[in-house]
C-alpha cells in the first residue's frame, strides 16, 4: 500500500491549539462499523455506549517535562534538549539545533545546576547525552523542564496538568495518550457506578509514534520500539470480561497497541508482560485484543491514521474524516474523540 492512499487535507485552523475548559466536553464521533453509522456526540456521553462489564483499558503513562532550554558551555549559545529514553544518567535525546551538539559538547541547564555532555551521534539525528547534577533528577526536571507539546501546537498552555491525564501515574512518556485527556474523575466514577470497569496498563509514548513515514509504501516502514508492561492485576480483569462475552475498549492507540502486543504472545489469554513493543497495526490486520477503540483524531499519512483504518475499514474511516471536517471538529492532542466499535452488546 502506497502511504498516500492516508493522506488527507485538514484546514490548519481545526487543528485545535488550546484544551477545552472543561476535558468532558469534547465532541464524539461515534462510528457503528456494523451498521456502518456516524454519529455526533459530546464525549461524557460515552456512557450511552457502554455497558456493565465492559471494560475501558487506561494507559498511566505520564508525560515527563522533557524539554530542557540551556547553552553550549564553551560559547553561550542557545540549546534546546528534548529526553525521549532513559538509562540510569543517560539518555537519548533530540537536539536544536543538531549542528550544535557534537560529541564532547557540554550543555547547561539553570546556571548549572544541570549538565549535559553528548557522548554519541544516533540514528535519526538524535544524540546521547550523560547527565550530571546534585539531588534528585525528577525534582530538577519538573522545575526547569517543559512539556513537550507536538510541533503542530504554537501557543504555549498556562495549565500543564491538561496534558496529563486525570489518572496518569508512572512518568516516561514523550508524549500524552491523548485520548485519555477527555475523561474526568466524576465521568470515571460515574462509569465504575454503572459497572463499566477499568484496568491499566503502562505504555511510555515515544516521538516516534509521530514521526513521519518516510517509506513509499506501508509495509517498508521500520516501526519504533516503546517500553510497556502489562500488570497480573489487568490480565486477569481482560481474561475475565472475555469469559463473561464482554468488550475490551481500549482507550487510545497506545492501550491497542499494548493489548495486541499481548494478545499475539499466547492465543486467547492476557497474561502479566513487560518489554518493548515495535508492533505496526495497518490495514489487513486481524485484531485479537480489543474489541472497540476510544481514539482521536490523527495526523495524515500517519501510522496512527493506518492502525485506525485497520479497525475501522479506510474507506468508513475516511468517510468519517470527512464528515469531521465538514463539521468543524477539533483535530489532533487538544482536539475532540472517536469511538470505533462494532455496535456492542447494547446496541
């Protein structure tokens, strides 16, 4: 498949640039892909959809404040750091400019109070960098860190906490599962009162989710790898709402992403896992983990748009683009929610 046949075009100015007031407010563009219906919504409706024992599969990935503004030791010159992997003190990184940063280069952050060498030139124009400093690095991070908001995002957001999730736990992501951004704590309490359970997992979201295909055709593409892990305590809630004939909804491409790399280890059991995951989801895949997905909406030519046309079938995917173009919807990580799902128990 050619990566053109994802692309589409999208007015610059639905790209929405700031979060709602209120996260539960969003638009929902619910697609029936048994009755093949699109329907439009607010996103605490979501209720209608679901049913007890169903069960919505959170990713608690939190988003660390990984872009770090310092100068070059030796001259004074401005460096952007951007943290994408950890290891002990050192970390993969993306620099600005890169033409800067060679090994060697010493980089400081805060008058000092953190430094940087690069060590190595990577792949794809990152470097790794060692880090040195007094204390406890989160601690250092959170007060001169930033979020690192996507390049499609131009105005800065007073309010960090609005690209995390309400249930976000363990730090290590690049970037926000944005599709978890539209739940409230009362909407969750509300769900879990009408017997809709909740089980999470922990996949940290690299840039590379984001980067471009730059193969000409689907199947040349090489996949990032991202670290997940899948707790007892989730499998066992999935084994149970199989048995029980009730849907696993995964709540963004990143809880898919999980749960069929799972599913695929051992024919129709979750179990306990922890690794990385390269797993790439487009078109002719044959889903094993879920059931429905709770998503937004993606950039073209993305494999995010390719993992969703897989679900959805990419002629009804496109076709409800198309609509949420038509009817002003809000695009991308501050942009309003999907729900693919095949018509449920209820419906």
């Amino acid at each position: 498949m050619n990566i053109n046949e994802f692309d589409f075009e999208l007015p610059e100015e639905l790209i929405a640039q700031q979060p709602l007031k209120e996260r539960d407010q969003s638009r929902l563009l619910v697609m029936n892909t048994g009755a093949r219906t699109i329907a439009h919504e607010r996103f605490h409706q979501i209720e209608d959809h679901l049913e007890a024992g169903d069960c919505l599969v959170l990713n608690n990935t939190k988003v660390w404040p990984a872009r770090l503004i310092g100068e070059k030791k030796e001259t004074g010159a401005g460096i952007e750091v951007l943290l994408l992997q950890q290891e002990g003190d050192t970390w993969e990184t993306l620099v600005k400019p890169a033409k800067r940063v060679k090994p060697g280069t010493v980089v400081t952050f805060g008058d000092g109070r953190l430094t940087a060498e690069c060590t190595k030139v990577l792949e794809h124009g990152g470097r790794e960098m060692v880090f040195t400093y007094d204390g406890i690095f989160l601690e250092i991070l959170q007060e001169l860190g930033e979020m690192p908001l996507p390049p499609y995002i131009k105005e800065k957001i007073e309010d960090q906490d609005r690209y995390q999730t309400v249930y976000a736990e363990h730090y290590g992501s690049a970037a926000a599962p944005t599709a978890g951004l539209h739940f409230t704590t009362e909407l969750l309490e509300r769900l879990k009162a009408k017997g809709v359970q909740t089980a999470h997992l922990t996949l940290h979201v690299g840039l590379g989710t984001f980067r471009p295909v730059s193969a000409e055709t689907v199947e040349e593409h090489d996949m990032h790898a991202e670290f997940y892990h899948l707790p007892q305590e989730t499998a066992e809630i999935l084994n149970e709402t199989k048995s029980a004939g009730k849907r696993i909804i995964a709540v963004g491409t990143t809880s898919a992403r999980t749960l069929e790399t799972v599913a695929g280890k051992q024919e129709n059991e979750f179990m306990e896992a922890r690794g990385w995951t390269d797993i790439f989801i487009y078109p002719g895949y044959t889903f094993r983990g879920i059931d429905a997905l709770l998503t937004n909406f993606h950039l073209p030519k993305s494999t995010l748009v390719m993992l969703v046309s897989a679900l959805a079938g990419k002629e009804f995917l496109f076709r409800a683009y198309e609509e949420a173009i038509r009817e002003r919807y809000r695009f991308f990580s501050f942009g309003d929610a999907m729900l693919i799902h095949s018509g449920g128990n209820n419906e």
